[in-house]
C-alpha cells in the first residue's frame, strides 16, 4: 500500500511538470497579435498638385464590418497634418461634403486627390481650404447609404452602409 502511495504522489509529480512543460511550449508557439489600436491610417490617397505647397498624399482610417448581403463602412479623413478645424458643409443620404480652411504653409494649395479604386472618397485643395467628400452616388449598388456623419477630433467621420 506505501509503494502505492509512493506510486501515486510520483505520477501526480509527473503529470503536473508534463502539463506545465505543455503549456509554456504552447503558450510560446502562440502568434502574436498586433499591439494596440491602428495609430496610423490604413488607406492612402496621392495628392495631385498643380500649384503651391500641398501635401504629398491624405490618410484615411477605413474599417469595415461586413454582413450577409453587404457592409457597414466607417470612414475618418486624416485632415490634421494640414487643418486644425473641419465643418460638415453639405450632406444627403449618398453624399457629404465637409471643408477644412488650411494652415498658412498649405494655404496656396490647388490640387486634389485621384484614386481609380476609390473614386467616392474625393479630397479637393482651393480656395485656402481643404473639401473632402463622400460621394456614395459613385458606387454601383442598389443600397447604399450614409447613417451617420459627423466632426469627430477634428476630422471627417462618417458611417455608411452598402447592401446587394
């Protein structure tokens, strides 16, 4: 019965220093997750200038959710590297327009962003201000809708949603 005893305690040892040597060799073969949130837009736009000092390109921070039949799209504009203030100008369910007057070292930009993948996201340079635009009458889908638009930190933030 003692040799059982003694039995049972080694095993016990046993099993617990295999199972500890088990997780730490899967807890080391775990990917590692990005750290923390996205600090820097996902979605760049080049800046086409044709006169003054503009900046070379426009970030934007571009998340979607999708779902069975479509998606939900949030969109913020990187507008801080050249304006300190933005204002909703103009809106409707498929189209916003917010402008953005420019710091004085980009206030002689005329220019305006081209991108042929995403021809609904528009950033347009005159006039001493920045427009930037979404422009959902350029997607070819039967829904599609803007559900919230705002100024958020100083920047563009808009929310909308396409469906088939």
């Amino acid at each position: 019965m003692k040799k059982l005893v003694e039995l049972t305690d080694l095993g016990s040892v046993l099993c617990v220093s295999i199972m500890g040597l088990t997780l730490a060799t899967t807890a080391q073969a775990q990917p590692q997750s990005a750290p923390g949130p996205i600090s820097a837009p996902n979605v760049t736009l080049n800046v086409q200038r044709s006169s003054g000092t503009c900046p070379q390109t426009i970030g934007l921070w571009w998340f979607t959710l999708p779902y069975e039949g479509g998606g939900e799209h949030t969109v913020v504009a990187d507008t801080r590297e050249f304006a300190d203030s933005t204002k909703l100008v103009s809106s409707n369910n498929q189209f916003a327009e917010f402008v953005s007057p420019l710091r004085s070292d980009y206030a002689g930009c005329v220019g305006k962003t081209r991108s042929h993948e995403y021809t609904f996201y528009n950033v347009e340079f005159k006039n001493k201000k920045a427009y930037f635009r979404v422009d959902l009458r350029k997607i070819n889908a039967p829904g599609r809708l803007i559900t919230y638009k705002n100024v958020v930190a100083s920047r563009p933030y808009i929310r909308w949603a396409i469906a088939d």
